[in-house]
DNA sequence: CGGTTCCATGGAATCGATTCCACGACGAGG
DNA sequence: CCTCGTCGTGGAATCGATTCCATGGAACCG
C-alpha cells in the first residue's frame, strides 16, 4: 500500500506539515500562497488523509455505527437506507452492522462500534438487555433507538404507535363479519412485539373478536415463522377465518403456507400485514396493510443523533400507524363459501388502492404516550 | 466520553504498558502472573482497546469496505448479507456503504474508505471508469468486483454468467408462440446491463424473436423504469405479447404499469424477470424468473478477497444462471383472447413450482469465458 | 519613530496502542 | 564458577494528523 502523508505534501509545497494541516481542514490562519501550493501538492500526490490518525487526535471520527435486526427485511433495508442518506447529508459515514435477530452477534457488533470511537450509534435493540448497551451508556456514547425501545433504558428514540393501526384493523374485520382471527405476533423479547400484541389483545377483547389464546402464535419476525404459524392455526379445530401478521417477512411466510394449503387469500382468508412493503400492492389480491413511514421514522432518527452530540437530550418521538385497506380483507367466509372479492381481471385491476380507500386513525392529534418518557407532536405521516 | 487507556490497564496491574499490550494481544512472551493480572484489570476497567490506535500503528484495520448500487434492491441486501457474514467469520467487519446506482455517490464513498485505510475491498462498480478505482488500484488496495465489473480494470472477480438463463428464457418464450417480447434493459454504463442485452439480442436473433429496436427499452435498475418501459411497450403500433425485465426492481415496476394498465400478467401477457426474489414466488401467478445463487456469489467474494489480501491474485469466477418456470409465462395471446393458465384456484395452487419444472442450463461444464482474465469452474449452483 | 497587535508559520507535544531494543534474572552447559 | 541463551519486562520510538505555543515580520497607532 503506497502511503502518501501530511509531511509529503508539506515538503513539496515546501512548507511545514502544521501549515499544510491547517490549509487542508480549512483553518483561515492561512496564506493564499500557502493554500494554493499546498492544494496543488495535494492534488498533485492524490493524497488522504488518514482518517485514523486524524481521529486518534481529534476525537472525532465522522462515523456513525447503525444496527439494525435484518438487512433482508425491506422495513430495514429503506430504514438503513434513509438514514444512510441523511447521515451523509450531515458528512457522517455510516458503519452498518446486522444483528441478525440475534443478541449475541448484536453485542458482537456494538463492541466493535465502541471500539471504532463512532460518533454516535442508532440502533434498534434486541432483547430486554443488553451489557454492551449498557457499556454504550456508561462511555456516555451518543445514542438513540429506532423503531424499537429497551424499557427502562432511558435513550432518545422514534418508534411507531402500533394502537391505532392495529385498532383500526381489528374494527376493519369485525365490521367484515370476523370473529376468530389468527394473530401472527413478533417476538416477546422485542418491544414492538409485546406493543403489537398488547394492542391486538385490547383491541380484540374491546371491539368483540374472539379472545381464544390459540388463536396468537408467536413467531420471531422471520418469515419461516409465518409459514409455522399457519400451518397451526389451521389445524386448529376451529380456524380463523383471517390472518393479522406483526411483520412483512412473517406475512411473506404466512401467504406462502397458505398458498401451499391451497387456500385463497381475499377468497378464503382475508390476511393483513403490518408494514407496507412496496410490492405488496402487486399480490393479487393487493395486501391490506398497517403503514407507518419509514423515510420519517429515519429522518428524525439521525436529527435526535444529531441532537445529542450536540449535548441536549431530545424528547422522544412516536410515530403514528394507519390502515391501508387494500384486497385482501373480505367478509368472513364460513367454510369454504367464496367471498365476495373481484371475480375477473379487469375488476381486480379496477378497484385498486386510492386514497379515498385509506381508513386513516387520526392523523391530527398527537397520538398518546406509550411509556416514552417525552413525547412530542409527531409529524404527518407523508408517503415518500 | 469515559476514556480507559492501555495505560490505565497497565498501572492498575502493576505493570508497563507494554506488557499489558503483550498481554491483551496474545503475545506469549508474557508470565502466568502478568497475565491474570491484566485480564482482570482489563476487565474491571472495561478496557476497549482503542482500534484508530491500534490501526494507526499496525497498518490493519481488521475492516472491509463493502458498496453495493442499492440496499434497497433485494439481490444486494441478500448480497451484503452474507458478504457481511462470511468477513464476520474470518474476524472482519464490514464498513457498507450504498451508492445509489450513482456514481458520484460510489466515488465519495470509496474516497472515505481510503481514507480509512480499510484492508479491502469489495464493490458492485457503477460506470465505465472512475478516478476513485482507479486511485484504489494505485494505492494496491486489495480490491474485488461483485457482480458486475468495469471493462479493462484488471481486478478478481465473481460475476453471474447471464448467457444460458437468458437464452433458456428466450427459447421458452418461443416454444410458448411468442414472437414480438419486450425487453426491459439495464443500464449500458453498467456490466451487467450490456451483457444481459447482448445475450438478448444474441438469442432472439438465434431462435427467431423479432429484433425490432422498439422492443427495447432501457431502464435504471430501479422500479421506475420499469414501469415506464411497460408504458412505453404497450403504446406501440404492434405491443409485445411477453416483457422480460433485466432484474427484480424493474420487474416489479413492470408488473405494477400492467396491473394499472389491466392487463393481467400470465393471462395477457406473459413475464419474466431476472433475480429470484423469495416473494416472487406467491404473486399470482407466481413469478417464472432467471435465478443465480447469491449466497454463492457472496461467500465467494469474500474468498477471493481473502486471497488477495493474502497477496495472491486469485482467478475470476463466473456463476451459472438458469431459468426457473412458473407460471407467469403461458402462450402467446393474439389480442386479448384468454391463455391457457390455470382458472380456479385450487388448480393454480396446484401447478406451483417443482424441481422438474426447472431447466436448468448445462450445470455440469464450465460456462464460457465471457472476457474475464482468468475463469475458473463454477462450483454447483446450490438454493439456501 | 517606538511599541503593540495581528497574523502566518514552524517546532514540538499529543492522541493510544504496538513494537523495537536493551536489560536483568535465571537455568543450563562447559 | 563462569558464560551463554532464554525469557519476561520496561523504556522509548513509532504510526500520521492535529494543535498548542513561541517566533518573527508586517501593519498600525499614538
């Protein structure tokens, strides 16, 4: 590896390598001559900087560590992707880490993140504990938590309000006429799975779905729990005639079992999937979905990291959710009797989503606190 | 930020930091005693080594840069996912960067990775020449190509031989009856998209398709385009009776213009896209694609990678490509008469992919060099 | 015209871990 | 008993960029 230093460039612009330091990160105590001789050099060498170095002595690294659950879930993936966006903007570069779902390779990573000296790290936390996490906090490393929250672990973060969405949906099914409804529920260890189901639970009990524990089954986000999931809930001796998953992969599995079942979806089994993923409006039937915004949820995840380097402690923020209303939900059908979904292609194609068929839960209000510590106004829920 | 150095490490065990250094690295020239001494100290102090120290004077970062066109593209968050696994595994982490299918982006990123010394790297390039690649090749940066690869730039590499998947899905469609397919290209400025449309009009030419220019259109790579091509398509004077897009994003934009168009895919017109995405399989129908292993191409990258850092210089590697039949590719429809697709939806669940519905493209022999260096034999295309 | 301020500059210290080199102690072999 | 080799150890140099501090010259003011 050719290694091209400060002192090279200072030595052919035939000054010293403070002055070449101080033109190349821009300090005015500068001469015109000096700055151009020593960019020509600069250009001249190609010269890097070592960024190591640099940090070692400035303290400061322009680096920020995200760890997310699963790069392959697309919720994720945009995730990643806007808040690798926005980190740019503000000249961060992001160190991204997978957990995999997984506490151990999430702890693995976080050491890793500690020992590079990030910045600040946006994480969405698996488990209830962590002791790298703890560590995080004890180094009094910038920090914020997306989408999910570790209870009693006081760290700024943005996560969705399930309640409405869920809510929304379950009021959805019963004025189809459903009254027993299989819900595929996330992991109990993550906070977005105990909300959801929480939420679910109160929902089902307040507006008259059947309450019957069989009818939950406790997946863990992947999509091969889906696939487990129906393939329970239909051996039942009796099975629901609709399907609530907590996520798109467990969806994706779910939709698959059913499809391996022989059963219809929108026909047979209306199905709802919470997060909307863009192709889920391509299944036929267009999947119903609770939807949150995800471009938002990594916007403001970067300005609260952004927030805390620069020392104050922002109020956490709380997302809302809505119900898209899609094709898939029908009314309940007992047995095997046909719904009363579009039976030809042009009338499938002609009753797709339009706005008016969106079943908003009030978007004007700040939804109430779920546990947060401080919650603020949520801004409107846009559609990239 | 609490700052614990090797110093402190040192005195709280009573020795220098240099036999603390010796100690934590797992130097052997250290006593019994020194060693628990230090452990403990280490452990009680929560010692993190400092890693821009550490790199700073012993040259290796432990880190590998990894930048791929677009997380958000499923094929390469599959990708980054087992890349990222398999350097985990070899003691690695991976710095991900996401150029956008930009290659300003890909520049700016590849910039900070020299900068931070990675000790390599792995990248899906953007465009025809770059000065940042060409700076990191100066520098002997161990560098591999993933995917696709730049023209002239002599560096290993894992690529997916689109030839026989490609010409498979072409005769296909012609013993179905099709004459007239619209092809959704990639980009030119990009390996893949030139070879994938070369094999396209190789094949069509061959096995009698119609070479009309107007059946094809060139797309980004990313769904938009996708959907305008269909656009595009099926305002001609003679429309295609089947669309065959470059890759999944693009398909998906194709497929949802049709739904919005009312044409139903496999009915009216048959399609097939290029990546094998796992959800592709539960639209209806479900989705006949070109497939490559992407767990293949990752662990291989990673492998080649390794060898270079070694200071080997490893053969390039070509991966097979084959085409996958399900059922969104049915005869040639003159007009909108009705295909011969499967109508109840018990039948249609029925006919779901089995391993004999694949044809698979001479998966015994070596494929041909398609202007590698050097082409090894691709090991056996395995799916998870 | 003398003294003060300002400014560009270079030398040297610094960040934290690694590693070269020298030193002392101890055991073995002559 | 002396010497040589081995081994554990500490001091100091090192990696490369930043930054504190001192310096010398120019400009400015009374």
């Amino acid at each position: 590896m050719n290694t091209v230093t400060i002192r090279d460039v200072a030595q052919r612009a035939g000054v010293s390598a403070a002055t070449a330091s101080r033109v190349l990160s821009g300090n005015p105590a500068t001469s015109p001559e000096a700055r151009s001789q020593v960019e020509q050099a600069a250009r001249e060498l190609d010269f890097r900087p070592n960024a190591q170095a640099r940090a070692l002595r400035s303290t400061r690294s322009d680096t920020v560590g995200l760890l997310v659950s699963d790069v392959r879930n697309p919720f994720f993936a945009d995730l990643a992707h806007t808040i690798e966006q926005s980190l740019l903007e503000l000249g961060y570069v992001t160190l991204l880490g997978n957990a995999n779902e997984n506490r151990a390779q999430q702890d693995r990573y976080l050491d890793t993140l500690i020992s590079r000296r990030v910045d600040g790290v946006i994480v969405a936390p698996q488990g209830t504990d962590s002791a790298s996490i703890d560590s995080l906090l004890a180094r009094e490393v910038p920090t914020v938590f997306v989408d999910r929250t570790i209870p009693g672990v006081d760290v700024p973060s943005v996560t969705t309000d399930s309640t409405p969405g869920i809510r929304a949906a379950v009021q959805h099914l019963v004025d189809l006429g459903h009254e027993r409804v299989g819900y595929v529920a996330g992991p109990q260890s993550v906070s977005t799975g105990r909300e959801r189901l929480e939420a679910w639970s109160a929902a089902a009990a307040e507006l008259g779905l059947s309450t019957d524990p069989e009818l939950v089954y406790v997946g863990d986000f992947q999509s091969a729990s889906g696939s487990a999931a129906v393939h329970a809930l239909f051996e039942l001796d009796e099975p629901p005639t609709a399907i609530l998953a907590a996520d798109s992969l467990m969806a994706v599995g779910a939709i698959a079992m059913l499809n391996r079942l022989g059963m219809r979806m929108g026909t047979d089994v209306s199905v709802i999937a919470f997060d909307d993923i863009e192709w889920f409006s391509l299944l036929d039937p267009a999947l119903t979905v609770i939807a949150h915004s995800v471009e938002e949820m990594g916007r403001i995840a970067v300005q609260l990291l952004h927030e805390v380097i620069d020392g104050s402690t922002p109020d956490s923020v709380v997302l809302p959710s809505e119900l898209i209303v899609r094709e898939s939900t029908t009314r309940a059908s007992r047995g095997s009797a046909g719904g009363a979904t579009g039976g030809s292609a042009t009338v499938t194609s002609a009753t797709r989503e339009t706005p008016a068929t969106r079943a908003s839960s009030s978007p004007t209000g700040p939804t109430g606190p779920t546990g947060q510590t401080g919650t603020t106004t949520p801004p409107p829920l846009g559609r990239n």
